[in-house]
C-alpha cells in the first residue's frame, strides 16, 4: 500500500529529543534541502551543538507542552518525530499535536511493553497507541529483540536483516577458511549450489574498503560479504562464506530485563539458555515467567558464577543489560573464559569500531536499529524498510514502485535501463511470493518491492527522485 502523500512532500519536520536518536535523525533529513528541522530538547548545551553543525531550528522546552510546540511550529508541521528518553512524554507530544494542531504524521518511540501490548476483553476499546493518536510506533527493544533472535538462529552471520514481509534476507558474513567460495571467483557459486538456489553478493568490504562484486572478484578470508537470499535459502548461502559451524545448543544471557526476557521466552524451546539477572525480586519474576530456561541470580562480571556455570561450554554469550560497561565487560570476561561467541549491546556509537571483531563478536547498536526503522517512515517514495549498515555509513533499501512507463522512472524497464546514482546497487526484485535476484532481463512493473544496496548514504536522496511517481498517480 502506497504511503499518504504527506511522504512525498514533507517539508516542515519537529524532532521531539535532542539525545543519540534525535540528532541523527535531524542529520540525516538535514540533508534534503527541502526539509525545513526544528528540534525541541530541554538541553540547550545540547541544541546549541546540534545547531553549530547543522541548518536547523532549535527550541529549548519541554516537547509535550503545547506552548512549545506551538512555539516550534507545530501548527505548520508536516510531521512530529517523538524520540525523546520518555515514552510519556513522546506519547503525550503526539496527542497535543493532533489534538490542537492537526499535525499529519505523528511517529513515537515507545519502549515499554505495556503500551504496545496492553488489550483489553472489549474489542471497541482503543489501543495505548490509539488513545495517543500515534500514526506510528518506533519500539526499540522490539526491533532489538528480533536482530538478536536473528543473529542466534544464525550465529556466523554479523547481521541479518529481513525484506518483504521477511522472504528474502540480507546477511552480512566475515568468509572464513572453509568456505566453498573462499579462494575462488564468484562467478563460480553457481558450481555448487542447488539449480533452485540463487543469491545476490551486494558488497565486498576488504580493509575497510568497498569492492563492487563481478563475476572474476575472488573472494579472500576476512572479507565483509553482503549477501542478499530467499529467506529459505540462507544456511545452504552460508555455507559458501564459513564452513559448516557447529549447531549453537548453549546460551547464556546476561541481564533479565525486558530485551533478555524476550530472547529468552522466544528462545527456551530450542536452546538451552541461562539468564543472569542481579536484581533477587527480577530473578524471581524471570523465573515465573520462563518455562525451560534457567534463571541464575548474579552478576555477570563475577568470573567464580560464570566458571560454575560452564562458561567454556557456551557457544553464544549475550550481554544485554541496560549498562554498556557491564556488557563490555561481561562480554570480554565471557569470551576469555573461553565462550566460543560473544554479542553485546553497546549503546554509546564511540565504542563499536573499537570493539566489534576483537572481544566481542557482534556489537549491537539499538541506537542504529531504531534510526534505520523511523527513516522508512520519512523517507521519500514508498519505502518499507531502511536498515543501517557499517555503522550507519551504509544502507540496504527496501521500496515499492508504483505507476507506468510514463509517470515512473523504474515501471516498464530492466535494471540495465535505469541510471542508478553511484553508489546505489540493485539487490533483489520481490514480486508476490516470488524472490527475484536483480539480473539483468528482469522488467521491473508496478507493486514490485526492490531492494537497494546503498554504500554512501549520501546518494539516498538520488535514489529518492528516482522511485518517486510524477503527479497524477495519486488521484
């Protein structure tokens, strides 16, 4: 379904929090000239920074008074991004906006559980979202949740990101010795997968740099593959970058909160998971509440708990506590005591470089999770899914065209026929049910879904006027 022609015209956006969510946001839509930002914190040191690098408005207050938000121009708003640290406060904002200024587009970060899953026995009764007139909910801990999900089921991968109501996937592996494609060309994968079997390699990052794959390109050990799968297809994919890895059994969780009790319940039926939690009355709770996996009153960081519990045992380790020094820590502490692989959630951007690859595994940033979700909701064109990769300097995209020959650029054409900016790749064609890799004879038509590599972020807005539809298709 095609979005409201708020999306294709948005020109007047308040950004509600001036904290790691917020400023990114308002860098990034910065970028299009069109876009008129004002951003509302209580922090003026932090305002008075954000505006020394940016073109923007800043407004000192709090974003759920109507006094400020009039004072920000929310009467001229086309859209409100609520993401401060309060999900009150964002729901609030929300509500006052379409209440007393008939804002069109009102996006939320919402954190906690109750508010997204709260129902009631009466079917008429309104949503905790609903009563808040939020067009959109943005939960962090969510779309957190599922990436680890996604990361355990499939633990040699670095990400794994989902498309089209998740039948295709892109993942993001480090090729090791081993691999049936390591040492040779790519053309040659086609030698050894099923006839049904096909794949997209969107990228190659080696020493950092990005290599555009060809047929001839030989893939080396160490090299960042971005891979793009049928989603029912993507251990046989893997197993052309790593060898066969020994199937993950042992699981160990460090922090019970609401992030490690969801992994946990998603996960107690196929692994066998340990989950530390420090807090005696959240322990309790923990253990009420989860069937199969074993709750362990403790600190994670205590190497006499983790040697008890077998920590040489465990081949995925996962520090997701609400602290970043105790996952760092637990983290390194877990993987020298010889846990086979270690994740952990790092919310300050400053410590993934410099952690990813060495102690710990796979870092996880909510921070990039959750920026990668609100941009599908603000970004021109109908766009589905937008997911940062590399630390946000890159990106995979997922759109739906729409129209003819005449009001599209893309309807009617074969990707060799489309001018892409550079740096813009075309990954795959979702068509239905079917999953089309991007070749070249593929005529592209329209409610096709087509996913992008984008390796510089900046050519986005090119890639935007591109799926645009000209006026008139929207009667």
């Amino acid at each position: 379904m095609a979005k409201p022609l708020l999306c294709f015209y948005l020109v007047k956006i308040l950004i509600l929090g001036c904290g790691q969510v917020g400023s990114t946001i308002a860098s990034t839509l910065a970028m299009t000239p069109n876009n008129d930002i004002t951003v509302i914190d209580v922090d003026d040191s932090a305002l008075g920074k954000l505006k020394a690098k940016l073109d923007i408005q800043t407004v000192q207050g709090n974003a759920a008074s109507p006094v400020t938000l009039q004072q920000a121009g929310a009467p001229d708003a086309d859209l409100i991004l609520a993401v401060t640290r309060s999900d009150e406060t964002n729901m609030v904002a929300c509500r006052m906006a379409n209440v007393l200024f008939n804002t069109p587009g009102r996006i939320a970060r919402v954190r906690r559980s109750e508010y997204l899953e709260f129902t009631t026995e009466h079917d008429e009764y309104p949503s905790s979202l609903d009563l808040f007139d939020i067009t959109e909910s943005i939960s962090p801990e969510q779309l957190v949740t599922e990436q680890i999900v996604n990361l355990l089921k499939h633990t040699s991968a670095l990400q794994v990101l989902s498309f089209a109501d998740d039948k295709a996937r892109m993942v993001v592996i480090r090729a090791q010795k081993g691999g049936l494609l390591v040492g040779n060309p790519l053309g040659d994968i086609h030698n050894h997968l099923p006839e049904q079997v096909d794949c997209q390699i969107c990228a190659i990052y080696r020493n950092n740099r990005l290599i555009v794959p060809t047929p001839s390109t030989v893939l080396i050990e160490g090299d960042e593959v971005f891979i793009l799968v049928p989603t029912e297809h993507t251990d046989t994919i893997m197993r052309e970058l790593r060898p066969n890895a020994q199937r993950t059994r042992r699981v160990m969780i460090a922090g019970g909160g609401n992030i490690g009790y969801r992994v946990a319940k998603q996960l107690e039926s196929r692994f066998d998971i340990k989950i530390i939690e420090f807090n005696h009355k959240r322990a309790e709770w923990l253990a009420e509440n989860l069937n199969n996996a074993l709750v362990l009153k403790g600190s994670a960081t205590d190497e006499g708990l983790l040697d008890s519990e077998y920590i040489d045992e465990i081949d995925v380790f996962c520090a997701l506590t609400n602290d970043d020094e105790d996952n760092i820590m637990s983290g390194m502490l877990a993987k020298n005591l010889g846990a086979k692989r270690v994740m952990a959630i790092v919310n300050r951007s400053s410590y993934v470089d410099l952690l990813e690859g060495n102690a710990i595994d796979i870092v996880i940033s909510p921070h990039l999770i959750t920026i990668g979700s609100i941009l599908a909701h603000v970004r021109l064109g109908d766009v589905v899914a937008v997911h940062a990769l590399r630390r946000g300097a890159s990106e995979a995209i997922e759109v739906v065209i729409h129209g003819d020959k005449h009001t599209s650029k893309m309807v009617g054409r074969t990707p060799d026929e489309i001018k892409l900016p550079n740096g813009c790749y075309f990954a795959a064609v979702v068509r239905g049910d079917e999953v089309i890799m991007a070749h070249h004879d593929v005529i592209l038509a329209d409610g096709d879904h087509i996913i992008f590599f984008v390796a510089r972020r900046r050519v986005v807005q090119e890639l935007e006027k591109l799926v645009q539809v000209k006026l008139g298709f929207f009667g």
